[in-house]
C-alpha cells in the first residue's frame, strides 16, 4: 500500500489534501532568474541579488544600506531636538518638519 502510495505521490490528478483546503499556504518561492524576468518589466531602477551570509545576517538595517547597497541613509518627519539627537547618529541626511534646528 505505501509504495503504491508513494509511487502515485508525484503524479499529477491526484486529490489535495484537506487542509490544503482550509489552510491558506504561503506563496511560493521566486528563483532569482525569475526575479530578473519580473523586475524587467518593471519601472525598478537597481536590484541587488546579495548571498545572505551569516555575517550578512548580523548587519543592522543602517549597516546594509550604506556597505551592501551603497546608499545613503535618510530621514524625515524630524520635529524636535530629541528627533535630531537620534536622526544625527544614523541618518546621513535629516529632513525636518516644522521645527528650525
């Protein structure tokens, strides 16, 4: 029974599982030549394929914009000297909204 199962596991017609029914699954997994086709057609000006690597993965966010992406990192919406104190040690440019520093 179990090799007859097995062997029709791979073939198409057969019926989907009940939870597949009920459950909603995650979509599925894009590979990067794929990737490349979509983002073609797209108005998108640059794309980085980057390996995540163990070290990659300890990198906080302001860390992989600057080194990885080669960009600088922005804010907005600063309103008060607390705002600034806290933009100025990670922003390379701060954009301010109704306050004069």
């Amino acid at each position: 029974l179990y090799a007859r199962r097995r062997a029709r596991a791979g073939q198409p017609g057969g019926r989907r599982h009940r939870r597949s029914l009920l459950i909603r699954a995650p979509p599925l997994l894009t590979t990067g030549e794929e990737k490349r086709a979509i983002l073609a057609t797209s108005a998108v000006d640059r794309v980085a394929f980057v390996p995540f690597t163990q070290d990659l993965r300890s990198y906080p966010p302001e860390r992989f914009v600057r080194e990885v992406l080669g960009l600088p990192l922005f804010t907005w919406t600063v309103r008060t000297a607390q705002d600034r104190a806290v933009a100025a040690r990670w922003a390379d440019a701060i954009t301010f909204e109704g306050f004069e520093p």
